[in-house]
C-alpha cells in the first residue's frame, strides 16, 4: 500500500509510504495499483521507499480497541425526552422489548 500524491507546479506524482493522517488530495493505493501507476506525459513519478512488511498495531491501537470494546459494554444511559404535544412533567422512553448481546428491541410508548 502507498500514498499518492501531486506536486503540480513541478508536474510530479509522489508515491510513498501510507499517510498517517488524511490530507484533500491524496490517495491510498494498493500494491497492485502503486506498482502499476503512470502518470501524465511531461510528468516525473518519484517512489519513494515503501516498507513492503504487513502494518501491525501499534499499543495505543489496541488500547483504543479495548476502551471502545468496554464503552459498548457498558449499559446505556437514558436520556430523558418530552415531546411539545404532551404536558411537560411527563418523560416519553421507548420500552425495551427484548435483548440479545448489546442489541435492544425498543417499542414506542403509545403502541
């Protein structure tokens, strides 16, 4: 996998290894695609050294990993709502009809 980018005041296309954050106007590409690319006649296509070895997760990826596998574990917390057509000490909930893992069935309060 690489990025590709555009120097366009030196009519040149850069390829290099992955971005690590998302720029407007560059594009990731597979091998396949990175091997392959051409670019317009008059142009220069420089290839920058790209670690062909697999990306393997970081600590801090598998820590984020973790901390959202435990947020979605946790149990909900309802939000009290009020509709304008009903008077205003009254809260509208949806009532949990059945469950299964983290997926809940919820029923309207008027049905």
């Amino acid at each position: 996998m690489a990025t590709l980018t555009y120097v366009y005041a030196d009519s040149t296309a850069v390829l290099g290894p992955l971005a690590t954050y998302a720029e407007p106007h560059c594009y990731d590409l597979c091998s396949e695609h990175s091997e392959r690319l051409t670019a317009p006649r008059g142009w220069e296509v420089v290839r920058l050294a790209v670690d062909p070895g697999p990306a393997r997760p970081s600590g801090d990826d598998l820590e984020a990993l973790a901390d959202a596998v435990r947020e979605a574990a946790r149990a909900p917390r309802r939000a009290n709502r009020r509709t304008s057509a009903e008077p205003s000490g009254r809260e509208v909930d949806p009532i949990e009809v059945a469950r299964r893992g983290h997926l809940r069935v919820l029923r309207s309060p008027d049905t």
